[in-house]
C-alpha cells in the first residue's frame, strides 16, 4: 500500500493565544505502486480557529473538498 499526503497552512495569531488558520491538504492512497497518478490526488480546502492552552493547543478546522465525487 503507497500513501501520499501534504498540508499546506497559514497561521494569524491574534493576541491572548487565539488564532485563525486557512489550510489546504492533499494525499490518496493506492494498493500498488503501478497505480499512482497524480489525477487522482484528492484536495480539501479550509479554515480553523486555534487557542493555546497551558497544556497544548486547542484547534477546530472545518475542510471542503475541492473535487465532489459521486458514490
């Protein structure tokens, strides 16, 4: 099995450790590696807010895909 992934990201903080994100993420699967094309890379688009805690930082993300499929 062959994974492809990436993320790209663009992080605005905003004063007391809150933050705003837009992002876009790619990648796909495939069983074999004969299978591989680049057409069949999948892509997600979208925004999230994100709060540093003490512990860690917090985020919540909301992504759309770029290329609706059917089934």
């Amino acid at each position: 099995m062959l994974f492809s992934w990436g993320t790209s990201n663009f992080v605005s903080m905003y004063g007391k450790g809150w933050g705003f994100v837009t992002f876009l993420d790619w990648g796909n699967v495939w069983q074999k590696a004969e299978q591989v094309t680049f057409n069949d890379i999948k892509y997600t688009t979208g925004l999230g807010l994100r709060y540093n805690t003490p512990v860690g930082p917090l985020s919540i993300d909301y992504g759309y895909k770029l290329k609706q499929e059917n089934g």
